[in-house]
C-alpha cells in the first residue's frame, strides 16, 4: 500500500479538555478543519512514539508528551496511538494481515474491559517488552503536531520494506507499552476509544481509504468522551 498518508497527517477536531464537539462524519468528508496548502504556518511537536521491533516477538518503546499535567499527556499519549495505529491499518489494507490485526487489538479491547479497575490485562498477543534494543532492531516512529486549540497532524515512520508481522508487531508492543504505563483512568479512555474506532470501521467506513485516517481516530476519543461523561460511568483516577 502506497505511504502517501505517512507524508500528508491528518487532523483531529476535538482538543485535551474533554469538550470535544460532537461527530459529523459529514463535516471531516468535506475536509472542514482540515489545514490546506500551508495554511497554518506554526505547529508544535507534542508527542512521540518510538517502537524498537527485535527478534523472536520482543521490542521496547519509548513516548515522550510536551504537558507535564495529566490530562493533556494522556490525551496526547492516546490520541497518537489511535492515529498511528490508524495508519498501520491502512498501510496493511487489503490483506489478511490488516483484517488479523484488527481481530488481535479488539481482542485486546475486550481483555482491558473486563480487567476494568484490576491489573492491567497483557494485551501483546505474544509479543513482549524487552529491556534494551536488539542489536537488529526495526525502528518504528509516530509524531503528533499540534496546529491549533482543536487540530492535530500526524506523522508515522517505519523501515524500509517493513514485513507486515514487524507492522502488527509494532502496534501490540504500543499498546502492551501504553497497558502498562496509564492509570486507570487513562486505560479506560484507550479502551473505549479503541471500541468507537472498531464501531467506525464496522460501520463500512474502511481502514483502506485515506479518508479514515481522521475521521476514525476523531469517533473513537469522541466515543470515549461520550461515555465516560455520563453519570457514575469513570472507574478511580488511580
């Protein structure tokens, strides 16, 4: 599949406060809230990822947040996985490998909801954190730029010719990364943002068009906000 997205980002309209407007599919189609031809002049870097794939299903990872207050880093933290993990889906499309990984992360989801307050749940599917980095390692990257109050761009790297089991790889070892690192809070957030993208993609809107690249990260943190809002519904900020 073609990397043209890596190059391009892509914009999410909603920001760390937890106000986000609500969905319209049919506003993120017209490309609304979407910077054009260098119309924004400034963006500030506020997170990276770093996924060091070894051998024998083994990596490490790495993030860094701008924020040094909870709410902003953890949603900076989770919106960039979504969107990266956005990205491996679409890098993977149209072969057995992207419809497996989707299979494996939803799996993953379920084990994190019903581990709900408990130990955080192991969600690699055979893959593993590693200490250090293999000598042989593949490197791995996500970059998440913020261009205004509500609009993000995004950039992913990957090795050359990457091996779609190393791409998977690099996902599960993400999230086995994000499951042990976030409170609770925060890993009810992920899960359920996870759940709303799963719901995007189930919807028909695929992961094989560009035009999922925003809109399904943006339902899923809206997803999460929207459940986690209601009344009685967020587990303890531990």
């Amino acid at each position: 599949m073609p990397d043209d997205a890596d190059a391009a980002g892509v914009m999410v309209v909603c920001d760390a406060s937890g106000q986000a407007p609500a969905y319209d599919d049919t506003r993120v189609e017209r490309g609304e809230g979407m910077a054009l031809g260098g119309l924004f002049s400034a963006r500030e870097l506020v997170a990276t990822a770093r996924v060091a794939v070894g051998p024998d299903n083994t990596g490490t990872v790495e993030t860094w947040t701008l924020s040094d207050t909870r709410q902003e880093s953890a949603y900076h933290t989770i919106l960039q996985f979504l969107m990266y993990y956005a990205r491996m889906m679409f890098f993977l499309s149209f072969r057995d490998t992207a419809n497996e990984l989707f299979d494996m992360v939803n799996e993953s989801v379920e084990a994190m909801i019903a581990a709900a307050e408990g130990p955080a749940p192991v969600v690699g599917h055979g893959w593993s954190l590693a200490g250090e980095d293999a000598v042989d390692a593949r490197v791995y990257g996500a970059e998440l730029f913020r261009l205004g109050p509500r609009d993000y761009k995004s950039k992913a790297s990957k090795p050359e010719e990457p091996d779609d089991a190393d791409v998977q790889g690099s996902v599960l070892l993400y999230l086995e990364y994000l499951m042990a690192t976030l409170p609770v809070l925060e890993r009810a957030y992920l899960a359920l943002a996870l759940k709303g993208m799963a719901e995007y993609y189930e919807k028909g809107k695929h992961w094989h068009t560009t035009k999922s690249l925003h809109p399904a990260p943006a339902y899923g943190m809206n997803y999460a906000r929207r459940i986690l809002e209601k009344p009685g519904s967020q587990p303890s900020r531990r």
